[in-house]
C-alpha cells in the first residue's frame, strides 16, 4: 500500500468519528452554523488562518509555508438535504426530515484529515486555500462565496473538488476532462386560457388541453432539434390545472427541468422551449408566460488539470483503480462556477457497487457516505498538495 495512505488510514479514526457527528447533525443549505463552526475550531486549532461568513456559512482555512508562489484551492461542500433518513443507523440525524444523503459530511471530513496532515507533517511550499462552501445543494453556495470575493482575496492557480459516487467501487477514483456535469436551468410556464362550464367547452378556452400538448410537444425538442451526438434532458416534472371534473379551469402551470452539457445546446434548449409553449398556447387560444430562471453551469474540467490529478490517482491507487476518462453526468454542481474563474478539475471517488452498502444512490433516505474514503481521499488530497505546491 502507497505509504501516504498508510499514515492517513492510521490517522483516519477522529475524522470517521468527525463525519458521523456531522452526519447526525445536518444543516441544509446556507445553515451550515454548528458544521462551518466546527471545520473552523479544527482549522485554527491546526495553525490555519480562517475566514467564516464567506457567501453566508462558507469558510476558507489558508496555510503559507516556504517561498512557493503557487496557490492550490481545495473544496469541500458541507450542506444537507431536506431528506427523512431511513438508515437506522446509530448515528443517524437527529434532524426530523434532513439527512446528509449526499456525502457532504464525509467531504467534509475528508478535506479535514487532509488539513489535518498537512498542517502537520505536510511538505509543501505555496499557499493553501481550503475552501468550505455551503449550499452546494441548489443554494449557490460556490456563487456567494465567489461573489463575496472569495478568489479575489483567496487567488488560486487551480482549485480541485471531489464527490463521492455509489455505483464506483471504494477504492476507485474515476476523472474527466472537458464537460463533466450537465448545466440545470428551471422554467415555470404558466399558460392562461378562459375558465368555463366543463359542459360549454367552446365558450372557454382550456389551459388543461394546451399544456397537455405542450407536454408532448416539448418532447420532440431533445429528439427534433438537438443533435443526437449531443447530450440534452427536458423533463416536466409538475403539471397542475383545475379541480373538479365539470369546470375548465383559467389557467395551468408546468414545472421543467433542463439541462445540457454545452453551451449552445443549453441555449437552444431555451428557445426552442420558449418557442413551443408560445406557439402551442397560441393554437388553442391561451397564451403563456414562462419563466426562466438559470441554475448552474455546465461543469468543464480543463485539460492540464485533470491530466495532473489524473496522475495522482493513479499514484495512489494504481492504473487499475483509476478511470482515466468517464463518462459525463446529467446531475449538476455548482463547482462549474469555481471552475469558470479558476481551472481546475472535479473527480469522483468510489462509495462502492454490486450489494455494499456503499452502493445505495446519493439522495435516497438509505444513502451513507463510505467511512473507508475518510482515509483515501485525505489521502488523495494530501498527495495533491504536496505535487501542486511542490517544495523545490
Ligand atoms: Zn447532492
Ligand atoms: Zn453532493
């Protein structure tokens, strides 16, 4: 075994004990008190010069060593979900109806045993930001931190993040460069007709029937307008009109969820949807109005990067144990906005397959984070920082 990890599965034990207590205690997005309060204690406790309140609950812990200019980010998400958790586990939430379902305390606790290292036996010179954001979770939390100035007063050469990902064995780290994660954009379309007696149709004009054809209409936008060679997902996932059987109702709504893995086809998505809705409201007599609202970025790794995290994994673990180039993913991560100001790479690391535990998909009330990636993954980040910020 790589004797880096070695030493940190021998340091892993208050850090395992550190995410199970995160993990019984999750705080959804921007109420990260008591888990930013947390990493920052430890933080200053190890010799970090902290920083809380950046974009709300997020924090940045820089460590200086040496002459070396280079900066190297670290990121960490620590929010939970409004989840009900079903894991009987001893320590589960004590949250009614919030779970960490999405491996955010094992991040946590993962960046943490690196800190930890580092700080004390870390052979590095540059600056180190350890960047803990909140909210990744839909919030924004990477945007509030950036907006508040994070990489202005915390410059980075290259910032790197890392998930955790059922389904990819423990032990296994897999790494893409160029588009990795889709974009998310939100619309709610409201589509106004006349209200009337369900038994006088003609006198009315029905939203339920343009908005069931918007449905149907809206599918052919993936399968007639984007490129088959290119990645796009058009779900309506709310559909709400009228309340009882003898009366048209003035209006229904749509809730969509959209998303691409490149920017054009995102903004083709928008107009070709905006286009549809309008022209079919238009042909039964209703009109609609939709709002747009954009979630987050497509997430793009840059080359260089994720050729150099590559060859950390694969130093760690071995060429067996590293997906040079996976797949894209259709989920979203708000690390895309990290990486449209610094560049840098996002990997993911096994939480295990086949019937472990581990397996069990991220946002279901079953999901725990693997404690053995604790070890590894502070494992992987220590050997990152000492690479990035090389002494000479
Ligand atoms: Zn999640
Ligand atoms: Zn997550």
């Amino acid at each position: 075994m790589n004797p880096l990890l070695e030493d940190l599965r021998r340091e892993a034990a208050p850090f395992v004990d550190i995410r199970r207590d995160i993990h019984r205690h999750p705080e959804l997005a921007f109420g990260e008190h008591r888990t930013a309060a947390l990493v920052a204690e430890k933080l200053r406790a190890w010799g970090y010069e902290v920083e809380t309140g950046l974009g709300g609950t997020g924090l940045v812990g820089r460590l200086v060593r040496g002459g070396g200019r280079r900066r190297l980010g670290l990121r960490a998400d620590m929010d939970a979900l409004p989840i009900e958790e079903a894991t009987g586990l001893p320590y589960a939430s004590c949250h009614h109806g919030v779970m960490h379902a999405c491996g955010h305390d094992g991040h946590t606790a993962m960046l943490l045993a690196a800190a930890h290292h580092l700080a004390a036996r870390g052979r590095f010179s540059g600056t180190l930001h350890l960047i803990f954001q909140p909210a990744e979770e839909g919030g924004g939390g990477a945007v509030r931190m950036i907006d508040d100035g994070l990489f202005d007063k915390y410059p980075c050469d290259a910032v790197f993040a890392m998930h955790n990902m059922p389904g990819l064995a423990q032990g296994r780290f897999a790494l893409r460069d160029g588009p990795t994660m889709a974009s998310s954009d939100y619309a709610t379309v409201t589509v106004a007709g006349i209200g009337g007696h369900g038994a006088i149709p003609h006198r009315a004009a029905d939203p339920v029937v343009a908005a069931a054809s918007i449905v149907m209409a809206l599918q052919t936008v993936v399968s007639r307008n984007v490129d088959p060679l290119h990645t796009a997902v058009v779900t309506v996932g709310a559909l709400h009109a009228g309340q009882a059987n003898n009366v048209i109702p003035a209006a229904a709504t749509l809730e969509i969820s959209v998303r691409a893995l490149d920017r054009e086809v995102r903004a083709l998505l928008e107009q070709r949807i905006k286009a549809i809705v309008a022209a079919q409201a238009e042909s039964f007599g209703c009109s609609a109005q939709v709002d747009w609202r954009k979630g987050y970025a497509v997430l793009v790794n840059t080359p260089e990067e994720t050729d150099f995290a590559r060859q950390v994994a694969l130093d760690l673990v071995g060429a067996e144990r590293v997906t040079l180039q996976a797949p894209p993913l259709t989920g979203s991560e708000d690390f895309a906005f990290m990486l449209e100001k610094v560049p840098g790479s996002y990997l993911l690391i096994g939480n295990g397959d086949g019937d472990s535990a581990g397996a069990c998909m991220v946002h279901n009330p079953g999901y725990d984070f693997n404690d053995d990636n604790v070890a590894l993954g502070a494992a992987y980040w220590v050997l990152l920082a000492e690479r990035f910020l090389a002494a000479a």
